[in-house]
C-alpha cells in the first residue's frame, strides 16, 4: 500500500513548506543520537506515511463514488456539519514537549478509529482497506506509547469519552460530505504529526 506519486508529490510539497524552524530547542536534543529512538521514528515516519497512502486512496474512494473531490466547493455544507479537526497543537507550540505532543496523537488516532466507522458506513464495499487502515492506525499508537514507556516519559491522557461522539448527519448527502471532511481532517492530522516525528529525527 505504497503511497500514489501524485499523493507523495503532494505530501512532500506540505512538508517543505511547513513552518517547522520555531521548534529549535526542543527538549529532546540528548536523544538525537539515540539508536532505537531514531528506530523508532523512522519506523514510525515510514508507517505514517503508509496509512497516509491509505487515506489518500480513500478519498479517491470518496471523490470516485459520491462525486465529492473538493473541500472549498462543500464548505457551506459543512457548516452544518459537527465535525471538529482533533487537536495537534502540542506538537507544533514553541513550548513543543515530546510527551504532550506523543499523546495527542495517541489521542488523535483514537479519535480517527472511530470516526472511520462513518466512512466505513459509507464504503461497505471497501472494508479490507478500512480493517488495513484502522490495524495501522491502532500498531502506530501502540508503537509511540511502548517508545513512551521506554523513555520514561509521562502519559498524558487527553479525554476522549463523551466528548467525541460519532457525529450524526440528517440526510445521506450530509453523511456522505462527513465522510469526505473525516479524512480530510484525518489527512491534515497525519500530515502534523508526520512533521513532528521528522522534527525529532533532525534534532
């Protein structure tokens, strides 16, 4: 499940041009050199890469399917749509911290996981990449936690009970634009949190 060149051109245009220069001292300086720390990241820049890929050929899916390829063309829609982006902010503030960062995305995933059931509602017919994503998806999470533990870093726990529940549209088109600004969502998250395990690997 190798990223599209179209999707990776696209990728590395979002990553060279992302304002990653306020970072510089960033508190984990003395782990640059550390073997299995830079393992990890580039196992895991590799698999964020692959669930990437993922959801580009999801929306294509999407865009194929329902005619819905255009984010500024639905905005109006979505405005009555409650769907939120889940929160980064940890991973790119001038205060970066590597364990706040780290479970934010943790968090993310998570929320992700379950929106995807939206989507998975929608594209019955492609349930193999659904089961592939989510597997990846919840294999990345577990990887930044075990590398959390290893480091002894902290746990933050961001409360996701309650708070997120699947949205519910009141129309199939509605539903059908949920889903397209789901993995758009999805896509911008991966998008910072690939950039913040980049970060760490250039320290």
């Amino acid at each position: 499940a190798a990223v599209p060149t179209g999707g990776l051109a696209l990728l590395l245009v979002v990553l060279l041009w992302a304002p990653w220069r306020m970072l510089h001292g960033a508190p984990l300086t003395e782990l640059s050199g550390d073997q299995d720390f830079q393992l990890f990241l580039q196992r895991n820049l590799e698999f964020t890469r692959k669930i990437l890929g993922d959801v580009a050929a999801l929306q294509r899916v999407v865009c194929d399917t329902f005619q819905l390829c255009k984010e500024d063309e639905l905005l109006l829609v979505r405005q009555d749509l409650d769907i939120t982006q889940a929160p980064l902010e940890q991973c790119h503030k001038r205060t970066f911290q590597a364990e706040t960062c780290f479970s934010q995305i943790r968090a993310g995933l998570r929320i992700y996981h379950g929106s995807l059931a939206t989507i998975r509602d929608l594209l019955p017919g492609h349930a193999g990449l659904m089961e592939t994503l989510q597997l990846d998806m919840a294999n990345l999470s577990s990887n930044i936690q075990q590398q959390m533990e290893d480091l002894g870093l902290a746990t933050v726990t961001y409360p996701t009970e309650n708070r997120d529940p699947l949205p519910t549209f009141s129309s199939h088109f509605q539903h059908q634009v949920g889903g397209f600004f789901i993995l758009a969502n999805f896509q911008r998250f991966l998008e910072t949190a690939y950039r913040a395990l980049r970060h760490l690997a250039n320290l």
